[in-house]
C-alpha cells in the first residue's frame, strides 16, 4: 500500500543518499584533480571515428561545438571592432573616417563596405563606388514602392547581372522609405520619420540617417542640419560621402518630386529632382545569415571574404 512504499523510500533515501553525495563529491574531486594536473588540451585521444580532426580533449570539444553552433559572420566582425552600437535602432554602425568594413562581393575585392550589422545578425552592405549616374525616376515620383524607375532598374537589370553566387547570398528585406524634413536638427524623429514606410526588396539605395550615423563627429556632424552646416570639416570623419554625387533613398517631406542626395562636398543637397538630375547610383542589399567569413580583416588591402 501507499503507507507501505513511503517507508521504503525514505529507509532506501537514508541507506544510500549518503554514499550517492559521497560518490558525487569524490567525482568532482577527481575532475577537479584531472584538470589541476592534466588541462584538457594536453590530453589526446583517438580521433579515427569521430570525424574531427583534432588530437585532444579540448580542440575536439572546440571543434564539436563550433559543428554544432556555427559562429556567425556578424560575430566575427562585431569582435574586430570598428562599430558602434546605434542608440536609435538595434543595429550596429561602423563609423569613423576609414573603418575596417570593407568586403568584396560579385567578385569585387574590396569593392563593397558594411554599413551596419543588424541585431539578428544581416550585413547591410553599399557598393563603394556608384555604378552609373541615372536619374530617380522617369516619371517625377519620389516613391520608391511605386516603384520608381531606379527600382525596378536596380532589382530586375542589376540584381540579374550579379553573379549566381553573390545573387544566392542577397536576402528580401524591408528598406526604410519615409520621407524626412529639410535641414532637420533632430536625428531621433528624422530615423523614426525614415522608418514610418517601409519596402521589401532585395536592393535600394543608403538613406539620409544612414550617411549621418555614420560619422564620428556626433557633436558636429550627428544630424542633417550639423551635417551641412560643418561639411568642410565633416567628410574627415565619415567615410560614405565619396566624393561624388549620389542618391539616397529619403524623398523630402512635403515636396512629390525631390528625394535628397550627397553631394560631392559631403553635403545632404535636397535638390535632387527624381527626372531631371542625374547622380550616382550605389546599390545597397542585405546579406543573407547563412554566410561564412573566410578571411581578411576587413581593411582596403584585406578586406572580408565571404562564402
């Protein structure tokens, strides 16, 4: 009966519990002692059926764990340093005059760089130099879901001239598409303004907060009005103004046919008509997860490879 067990148990708990705590104690002695006087990577063991490669404990267990949780590409990059953590989205900037974000892509040594690591990991990169000088949009609209012009160029022409592995390495994502006010001094709403409409696609254009947010000099650079108030002294401290024209992704607030770009001084010119001007054009895309750094440092003369 019940009462019956209940006896059994408890005499079963007070003849062996002691010698179980006493057994449990011992082994953690002994383990403790193990690793005191032989350290796991200097004890060897027969790797001929495990399919690892390494000859002791420690490597295999390495080994076994870096097969069983493989080490993002973000990982590594985020553990080279060069970013910094954005207090306004969960992402991760890499900022200064010349960083270390350099990758190449289709084939490009070094041809592209990474504006930022996402939180779930996703490199957003941008072409480094632009690919042609084309305008926004033929018919005058600066509403990129429309889609615009340089949209539909971007994702059918250029994305199908992208080699088979870069394409297979390229992931849908939404792109921020809000419009943003002229000469605006807060950095806060104008991100929060760019991230009110979004766009799923897999290749766009930077947008205005994104060349902003990647300057150094937060305290005279951090917003679009400091921005273009000290660009002499700004394009020292951020490396994505390029030294040419180039368009964003931000059309101007109130205004149906503008959409803001950098000038070759560095400046955020909001006299960009989307049919009538002309300017560089530099892709930007999300690289997929499941990417593999293979190499480099991410310097201009190394930069990241990628598989």
């Amino acid at each position: 009966d019940k009462k019956t067990m209940k006896n059994k148990v408890k005499e079963f708990i007070k003849s062996y519990l002691p010698g179980f705590i006493l057994g449990v104690i011992s082994a953690a002695v002994v383990v403790v002692y193990a690793e005191t006087y032989f350290p796991s990577n200097q004890v060897t063991y027969d790797n001929t059926e495990s399919g690892l490669s390494s000859s002791n404990v420690q490597g295999a267990i390495d080994e076994l764990y870096n097969t069983c949780f493989p080490p993002k590409a973000s990982d590594t990059i985020i553990e080279n340093g060069n970013l910094e953590k954005d207090p306004y989205e969960c992402r991760y900037f890499f900022i200064g005059a010349n960083p270390n974000n350099y990758i190449t892509f289709n084939g490009e040594d070094a041809g592209w760089r990474i504006i930022s690591v996402e939180c779930d990991g996703r490199l957003k990169i941008v072409k480094n130099n632009y690919i042609e000088d084309m305008v926004w949009d033929t018919s005058g609209s600066n509403d990129w879901a429309r889609p615009a012009s340089l949209n539909t160029y971007l994702n059918s022409t250029y994305y199908n001239g992208l080699n088979s592995t870069a394409r297979s390495k390229i992931v849908a994502s939404n792109f921020s598409i809000g419009a943003v006010m002229q000469n605006n001094n807060n950095i806060s709403t104008q991100v929060s303004n760019e991230n009110s409409k979004t766009w799923k696609g897999k290749v766009a254009l930077p947008t205005v907060s994104e060349f902003i947010r990647t300057n150094s000099n937060k305290s005279s650079c951090g917003t679009f009005s400091l921005n273009n108030r000290n660009f002499s002294s700004c394009v020292s401290t951020g490396w994505m103004h390029n030294y040419n024209y180039w368009w964003t992704l931000s059309p101007i607030s109130g205004v149906s046919y503008d959409t803001f770009l950098v000038d070759l001084h560095g400046r955020v010119n909001y006299h960009g008509a989307v049919n009538g001007d002309t300017n560089g054009v530099r892709p930007v895309l999300y690289l997929s997860l499941n990417i593999k750094i293979t190499g480099g440092d991410g310097t201009q003369n190394n930069p990241y490879t990628i598989e």
